[in-house]
C-alpha cells in the first residue's frame, strides 16, 4: 500500500509538463543477497578503444589521417609531447581499465617499427607506440596490443611479432637489440606489456590495403600458432589471445569458429570476440522496434556467451575465457545515429552488468570506441575536422558503473515484468510463455526450383553453370567482374500468420583454379528476391578455397520477402579469374525461427565495498515509456541511508538532452533491509546504501 499510494504522486508530479504519458507497469521486486558473493568485479570489463595508426586504404580513404599518427586521435598533444589532460580526466572519470591499440582494423596496416625512435618523427609518427603507452601509465590504465594479422607477408610475422615483444618487455642488453634501441629511444625500462590479441578480424582480410591478404581459418591458425610461439620465446609470461568472427555472436558455431579454436585453441590463454548487436534490421523497420532489438540483445548476448563456452569446450576440451575487445549496439549503418542513442547507452551499459557475470566468464571487455572517430563515446576539437566537443550518451552511463559500484559482486535476483518482442536483425521474437525451438517446414526440392532459372545459364558470359540433383560445377573463363548467377528461385513457404521464417542454407565446396589464374572470393548466398539495393537483406558465404570444406548459413527473411533468391557468388572485383567452382550436397530447408520468453524490462546488478560498509545496486529500466515501481529488499545488510544517482533522457532513440537527472538524491527507507522507488523509463540508476554504525 505504501508503494502504491508514492508511486501515484510521483506520476503525477512526473506528469506535469511530460511530453508522453506515463503509465505504470506491474511492480518489480529486486532481492539482493549480500551474504552471497560472487567473487570480485572484474573492472577490466570497462576498457575502451584507441584508434592511432595510418588507416590508408583500410576502409575508403587512400590517404593518411594525421590526426591518427600525431595526436592519437585526440588523446595526445603533440606540441607538448603528453596527453591532452581533459581527455585523461574524462578516461578516468568512464574508470578505464584498458586500452587497446592501435584501433581495430588498423591493425591490418600497422608496423609498430615505423612508429618508434627519431625517424618515426621525422615520417609524422608524433603518437607511435612509446606515446601509447606513457598515455596507460598516465591514465592508470593497463595496455591491450593488437598484433598485426596483415601487415607483412605470413612467414615474416612471427619474428616481427617477437621483435615487439623485445623492444617492450626485453632488458637493453647486448642479446636484445631491439631492447637496445628502446633504451637509446628514452626508455630504458622494459614496459612489461602482457596482454596481445593476434589479429583483428583476421577472416575478412586486410580490405583495399595492397598487396591484399586474407587467410583462411586454417591459414589464421598456423599464423597464430607460429606468432604465438615466436612471442613466447621472448617472453613466456605474456597472454595471448586467439580472434573469432566479428558480429552479433549469432555464428558461434561457424567453420572459421570451430577451426580457429581447434587448430590454433592451444597457443591461446583467451579467445576473442566482437560483439555487435543487433545486427541492423532490414530496411522499413520502425525506429520503436529498432530500440526494442537493443533493449532485448542483453538478454540474447548472455545466451550467446554460453555458446561460445560451449563451442570453445566442445573444440578444446576444456574451456577459455572470452575477451570481448570490441563491442557496442550494432545499429551503425544507413546513415542512423542510433549508435549515439539513449538506447545504445543503455544497452552497453547494461551489457556490462552480463560481462560481469562469473558464468560469462569474460577476462576483459573494451568498448569501441572512447575518442572521436565513428563511435566515439567523446569528441574533442581536432585540426580539419568539424567536431564540436561533447559526450554522448554512454558516457553518463559509465560513469554511474565507475563511480558508483564496489569491489565484491553479489547475488540480486529480480522479478520484473516482462515485454513481448517480434523480432527484427539478429534478434528473436520474444512472445508467449516460453523459449520454442526453431521448427523446420520443409527442406526446398532444388530440382523443382531451379529448373525455372536454368535457362538463364547460358546466357552469361564467362560462366557455365552445371547441375546434376543437390551438386552445382560452374565453370569460369576469364572472368573479371563480379557477378551472382541465380541457381533458384524459392517461393516464400505457408506458415502461420505472423511467424518468423529463416532459411538455412548447407553445402560442401571447393574452388579450383586454372593455371596461372588470380584468386578471388567465392561463394553461395541466399538473398530477398527483390534484391539487395532495395532490401539490404541476404548472406553470403563466401570462405571458398582450394581445399574441399563444409559451409552452413542461416539467412532471416523479412516479413515483406516475397521469395528467397539462391545464388552463387563469383567476385572477380577487376581481377582475372578462371577455374571451376564445385558445389556438392546443398541443402536449403526453411524453418519457423525460435522464439524466446518475453524479456524482463529490469535488469540489476550489485556489490559491496571492501570493508563491506557500502552495499550498491545498478538497476536499468528498459521499458520505453513506462514507470516501475519497486521494492528493494536487502539481505543481510542493514542501512542507515540510501542514495541514487540517476541518468534519463526524452526518449531511446534521443541523442540529445540525455543526462545524470539525479544526483545523490536522497531515497526513503522503508525499514532498515527495504526501501521502494519508482524508476523512469529508459533509465539508469545507480543506488548507494550505506550500512548503520
């Protein structure tokens, strides 16, 4: 009844001037059992992202950006050879942990040699590596180095690999050159760098940089076996970690997955993954639902880090840590700022609540990124940019997590109401009672389907495009553009009104080319009919070699997909290409996608101080325009008072006027073990109860 009867003045009072209604949901109820301990919060989960190194080539521009190699992006003012201090303030203030270098697919392109001593100066090397890592020891923050997967050919990494390891960890003696040159560099101290990631990304190559590189999981195997054991010469005290495929962790169990862990798990101490989710839905789906996806991936990410667990287990035989070292809300493309959103804060935010987990058993997380480029948490001035200073959303919210949380994580367990979810990109419907399986409705008779397309094929230049039953041999001559010949049609299959359909897609392949060819992509997809300028809506596999290998796909159709389009996918891209692509044993067959339970609109997260004389509770409320009351009841702690910080904003999809709304306000007890409160929609709160004397 006491709940009840503030809940109703608060809504009024909220109401006042509100621009939406305010309604209430069912109450929740949070229990938090400190006499339960978890185990210590792992801090390393709120690391963050540099991006320092010559990015020509790797994604649109052919030229270097300066403002990478010189001021770091803004971390480093090179006038003054040391960081920029506000930056170093709002580092601390977010409590960064780590920080990667030199910035994701910069990697690809990144000779650390280049960057140090006077010739790197000289070249406009201003923030090189010996900069990075005064900028850790300035922040307080430990370093995480991506090796270069790309930079020189396969057989010359590993000793470049080992060379870094020298010149950071190595003492300048005569037996260690390059330790040498460090030390007539200004830094005759061994840095003791421990953590290194091989590679970034390493499956989909070293994009437009030439020569171009792109390994297969085997070939990404044997160079990490052979730069992890070349680096472990120098220095065995170093940790290593081995990269898997970027994306919304829907392919856990992929071939470039299971190959990487198997052939390369052993000369690994984690494996890495990069966690974008959602995945962008497809085109024509609202903003509200697009919020919603990021409101229900916490829930699906923890799922998803089980199955990591589960794959790296069933590869190794035992199990790795994860070290999610890049990750944000996946809403990026068409031109959206949904990526600078109350609804992505909250969804990172909350994110980190599931790396802490003990049974996520994730060793560190950095988000991507902290500093200016295309998903900076903050922006400064830089010369010949037209950055205004400013800090996102997220930024608020990691600074509730830094400020406000102890060093022992407890038990909380909640009981919330629950939202209904169709589903849209990467993310599942959530509906009904409980989780329901995918359900299979037919698997596609290709005979039927692709003799409606087969007299299309001899009309294509430079292919010729066989088919005997489930086995396609498609023949090319010459061929130097990229083309994707229709192999069948697939009409949309009956299912119940509104049920989500996937396709799975499953074949054997391999590519063999004709003497003195080039070498270039090679695939199979499966697309909207109405094709992909239009919908932006299909997959491909596209990981083909000269070695025969199993691939298998999941492709989600969208509820306007009229029929599904089976392809191949020959991708001279001005190259020139001749050989014979042989496809065996594929198999399409359509599904009902799984669904899971409604999910909760509450999620928490608590610890206690060290001397237990604090007890802090983070608590998010995912609904987009509700109120929720609720009662908080303590377990084995007694508080004399409680305070809350709190961050809101006008909406999810707002990328403005999103702030710390509540300032150590003061919140009533009820009695010395509860407390209720009414938490806003789309919010973040941070509780501190302080124990009584």
């Amino acid at each position: 009844m006491l709940l009840r009867s503030r809940f109703a003045l608060l809504i009024s009072a909220l109401a006042v001037g509100s621009l939406l209604p305010l309604r209430a949901q069912q109450a929740a109820t949070i229990v938090v059992k400190v006499g339960e301990v978890l185990g210590p919060v792992n801090r390393l989960v709120f690391g963050q992202n540099i991006e320092a190194a010559d990015n020509a080539r790797v994604f649109s521009s052919d030229k270097t950006d300066v403002n990478l190699i010189q001021r770091g992006d803004g971390f480093w003012d090179p006038a003054k050879s040391a960081p920029v201090s506000s930056v170093v303030d709002q580092s601390k203030a977010v409590g960064m942990s780590m920080l990667r270098y030199p910035g994701g697919c910069l990697a690809h392109n990144f000779d650390w040699r280049k960057t140090v001593g006077p010739n790197a100066k000289k070249n406009g090397w201003l923030f090189g590596l010996d900069e990075y890592l005064s900028l850790c020891r300035t922040i307080d923050t430990i370093p995480l180095i991506t090796v270069s997967d790309y930079v020189l050919p396969a057989d010359q990494m590993p000793g470049n690999a080992a060379e870094l390891v020298e010149y950071l960890n190595s003492p300048a003696d005569a037996a260690h050159p390059w330790a040498l040159q460090r030390k007539e560099f200004g830094h005759a101290a061994p840095y003791n760098a421990i953590w290194f990631e091989l590679g970034n990304e390493s499956i989909h190559g070293n994009h437009r940089i030439l020569p171009h590189r792109q390994y297969s999981a085997e070939q990404y195997a044997a160079y990490a076996n052979a730069t992890a054991a070349a680096m472990r010469r120098v220095d065995p005290r170093i940790k290593l970690g081995i990269v898997l495929v970027p994306g919304p962790g829907t392919d856990v169990d992929s071939d470039w997955n299971r190959t990487v862990v198997h052939l390369a798990g052993g000369s690994a101490d984690f494996v890495v993954i990069h966690m974008y989710a959602p995945e962008e839905p497809k085109t024509g789906v609202s903003a509200d639902l697009q919020m919603q996806a990021m409101m229900v991936a916490g829930q699906h990410v923890e799922e998803r880090l089980l199955e990591y667990h589960q794959m790296i287990q069933q590869q190794l035989g035992h199990d790795l840590p994860l070290a999610i070292t890049e990750f944000n809300g996946g809403l990026d493309t068409f031109g959206s700022a949904y990526r600078f959103s109350l609804g992505d804060a909250l969804e990172c935010a909350d994110l980190l609540r599931v790396f802490l987990k003990p049974e996520s058993h994730v060793a560190f997380a950095n988000y991507f990124n902290f500093l200016n480029g295309y998903f900076g948490m903050v922006w400064t001035a830089l010369p010949s940019t037209k950055n205004t200073p400013a800090e996102e959303p997220v930024f608020s919210l990691y600074e509730l997590w830094a400020q406000h949380f102890g060093s022992q994580l407890v038990r909380v367990d909640v009981q919330s109401p629950r939202a209904e979810f169709p589903g849209a990109g990467s993310e599942p419907a959530a509906r009904g009672d409980a989780s329901e399986p995918r359900r299979q409705l037919q698997q596609i008779d290709l005979d039927q389907y692709s003799s409606l397309v087969g007299s299309l094929w001899p009309k294509l230049l430079n292919v010729q495009i066989q088919r005997q039953n489930s086995d396609f041999t498609i023949h090319l001559q010459n061929l130097s553009r990229s083309i994707y010949p229709l192999l069948a049609r697939i009409p949309r299959p009956n299912a119940p009104p509104g049920s989500p359909l996937e396709f799975m897609v499953s074949f054997d392949a391999k590519f063999t080319p004709d003497p003195g060819s080039d070498t270039a992509s090679m695939g199979i997809g499966l697309m909207d009919s109405r094709g992909w300028n239009q919908t932006h809506s299909g997959i491909g596999l596209d990981a083909i070699t000269t070695d025969s290998k199993h691939f298998d796909g999941t492709y989600q159709l969208t509820a306007q997909t009229p029929n599904v389009d089976l392809t191949a996918r020959l991708m001279a891209d001005g190259k020139n290409v001749s050989g014979t692509l042989q496809v065996h044993n594929l198999v399409v067959a359509a599904f009902v996608s799984a669904h899971d339970a409604p999910y909760p609109l509450v999620t928490s997260s608590a610890s206690t101080s060290s001397d237990g004389k604090k007890l802090y509770v983070i608590v998010f409320n995912k609904s987009a325009n509700d109120l929720i009351p609720m009662d908080l009841r303590l377990a084995g702690f007694s508080a004399a008072k409680a305070q809350y910080w709190e961050v809101g904003g006008p909406s999810l999809d707002a990328t403005s006027g999103v702030s710390i709304t509540q300032t150590a306000a003061p919140l009533s007890l009820s009695t010395a073990t509860t407390a209720t409160h009414v938490f806003p929609p789309h919010s973040m709160t941070a509780i501190e109860f302080s124990a009584a004397r």
